[in-house]
C-alpha cells in the first residue's frame, strides 16, 4: 500500500507528507518518475496537482485510463476551474479544489486498512535517551495549551521538527506557516508576511493575502527569532497583542489568529541583554520555553538516528560497528544535522562497499570543501 502526490509544488506536497508515514507516501514532481514507481507498486491512491506543467494532469489521466488503474484519483483542480479533457475518462476519479485537499480527505479515499497503514507519524525526534524523553514529553504537555512556545537549541538539534510535532498535535489536519526571520527585515519580508492591497505599488494589479493571513486558525513559526529587527518586532507585537493589522496599501484592519512558536539558537534572556530582542517581545514569545539537547549530550541515540536515517534514504546498507564506535568519541557542534551529513558522505565514498563505514578523518568539515576555500 502507497500513496502517490504528484505536483512540482514543494508547499501542496509538504500539506500531505508530514501527515504520513515516509514509507507509505511517495512525491513526484515528473510524471515519468511517477509511472516508473507506479510499474512497480501500484498505488492505493494518487493525488495529482493541476500545476503540474501545462496538461501534464491530462496526459497522466489518460495513461492511467490505458493501463487500467483502478485506484481512487483525486485530481486537485485551482478553484472554479472545469476539467477541461474532452472524452470521459473510466476512472474512478474525484475533482476538489486544490486548497480544501488535506490529510483527512485523503483518509477518507484511502479506505479503513489503508488508512491504518498510513498511520500518522508521531514526532521526528528520535532517542530513547532521557533527555529526548523529557523533550517530548514537554511538547505533548505544552502542545494542547493555549500558549505562546518558544523552541531552544543549537543549530541541528531539530528544532523545526518540534516544531512541526506541536503543530501536528493542535491542528493534524492544517498547514504550518513557517518563516525565517532572517526574511522579514526589509519591505518584501514585511509586504509578503503581512499582505498587500491591490494598488499599493505601482502597477500593483492584485493583491496579496499574505503569511499572516495564511496562518490564521493554525500555526505561525518563526525561525531563527534572533534575526528579527527591532523594528519589525514593534510591528509584530501589535499583531500579538490585538490579533489585528493592515496590509500594505490597505486602510481596513484584518484580524488572524493563530498559534505562535519561534526558535532560536541563541538563549533568549542573552538576545534581550544585548538589544537585540525588545522586552515586552519577549514576554509574548516565551510562555514556555523548551530546549532541545545538542547531540552530545545524548550520545546513546546515535545509532538510533543513524539507522533511521538510512532508512529514510533507503539505504539498505547498516553502518559498520567500528563506525558507530567513531560516531560516539566525537563532540558533535553541528548536532543530528551534522551526524545525517557525515553519514551520507560516507555511503557516498564507500557506495561500492557492503557496508558504509566511517573513520576520524571523515568527521568535522568536508576536508574537500575546505580544500577549496
């Protein structure tokens, strides 16, 4: 049993993939690749995008007609837009407006046994070690709260992932809004987070609802807070504190609310010591906070995160036990995002070798990379 997404539209294929397990969902931006695993296993749904390159969606459907399939389609079509194939089609396909497909109505197509199969997946974070415990323990505590959380960590820990877990727990059936803050600071950041009207700059045809808008009724993450000027900041707690704010060129006051989680790799209480982080900012970001642990303090998860990477790749190769021995005795500065790196390098190096192992000299930077700075 698999689920098929085929659409070049990395945002309406992440709508889905969070949602299901990775052995169970496949994305395919080309139809060629779609029909080649298709050949191979039969899916138990396929959900093809419109956007796809122009009447892609059509010659798809009716490849499909000629090899008989008989799953469920569901063809997501942009809203008021007629399917337009000219011979009907003996198919058992379903046409919905592409912005009200979510994770629950491909349940519903997917049937009782297959939607048990594709089961949702719980939480990225990976480790039996206390310290990954307690961390999930505290987004399972925190995550049905009506409260603004803000997410601790070095750089790799796997902060967007907790992030993506709380947002799962609160609204399994919505899509995040995820924003780094490093964007936001100049007027496109500001236009595109909090929408334009329609002739606010010239030539401005249309408009633009914009991020805030997006998010309302579900989540609003913001990535790396610490980028965020003081003067946007100003912007965004107004927004916080009333719920309401104008777009660009706009005189009517809009109203979005939604669920805050920021991120940082910096302490938050440091931020606002330097001048970097207003006060009473962060007072509304940091109801709770939660610090997710560097690697190297939870050691005993890595052979853990690195089988259920080369799982996620489809590896079929194991790490060689001397090579787990090496991952262990190094301190780990750039966290689990590092530890996926130095992996697949080395099955990279190794790809003719039974298993992929790994010595001292393939950790820290790409020895390469540094060759050639």
């Amino acid at each position: 049993m698999s689920l098929f997404i085929l659409s070049t539209d990395w945002r309406f294929k992440d709508r889905f993939k969070h949602h299901f397990n990775h052995s169970f969902i496949h994305c395919f931006s080309n139809i060629d690749k779609a029909l080649i695993a298709y050949e191979t296993k039969e899916p138990s749904l396929m959900v093809i995008d419109s956007r796809l390159k122009a009447g892609a969606h059509e010659t798809l459907l009716c490849i499909l007609e000629k090899k008989g399939a008989g799953m469920p389609i569901v063809l997501c079509l942009e809203e008021g837009t007629p399917f337009s194939l000219r011979s009907p089609l003996q198919l058992c396909l379903h046409q919905l407006p592409r912005n009200q497909v979510d994770a629950t109505t491909l349940v519903g197509y997917l049937g009782e046994s297959a939607a048990e199969h594709a089961s949702y997946e719980q939480c990225g974070l990976i480790g039996s070690s206390e310290a990954m415990i307690n961390v999930r323990k505290q987004l399972s505590t925190w995550a049905r709260e009506e409260c603004s959380i803000h997410l601790s960590g070095e750089t790799g820990t796997g902060k967007e992932l907790a992030a993506q877990y709380l947002h799962r727990l609160t609204f399994p059936h919505r899509n995040i809004v995820s924003v780094n803050c490093s964007l936001l600071n100049d007027t496109l950041g500001n236009s595109m987070f909090f929408g334009y009207a329609k002739g606010a700059f010239t030539d401005g045809r249309s408009e633009l609802t914009g991020l805030i808008r997006e998010a309302d009724g579900s989540t609003l993450f913001l990535d790396e807070v610490e980028n965020l000027g003081l003067r946007f900041q100003a912007h965004l707690l107004r927004l916080l504190e009333t719920g309401q704010y104008r777009r660009y060129g706009d005189t009517r006051v809009h109203t979005s609310t939604f669920r805050l989680i920021t991120a940082s790799n910096e302490q938050l209480d440091t931020l606002v010591e330097s001048g970097q982080l207003r006060k009473d900012f962060f007072y509304r970001i940091s109801d709770v906070v939660i610090t997710l642990p560097p690697l190297r303090e939870h050691k005993e998860d890595i052979p853990a995160l690195a089988a259920h990477y080369l799982r996620v790749v489809g590896s079929e190769r194991p790490l060689a036990k001397q090579s787990l021995d090496v991952l262990a005795q190094y301190s780990w500065p750039g966290n689990v995002r590092e530890l996926f790196y130095v992996i697949r390098r080395a099955a990279v190096n190794c790809a003719d070798e039974p298993m992929i192992t790994i010595g001292e000299e393939d950790l820290g930077p790409n020895p390469l990379l540094a060759w050639v700075l």
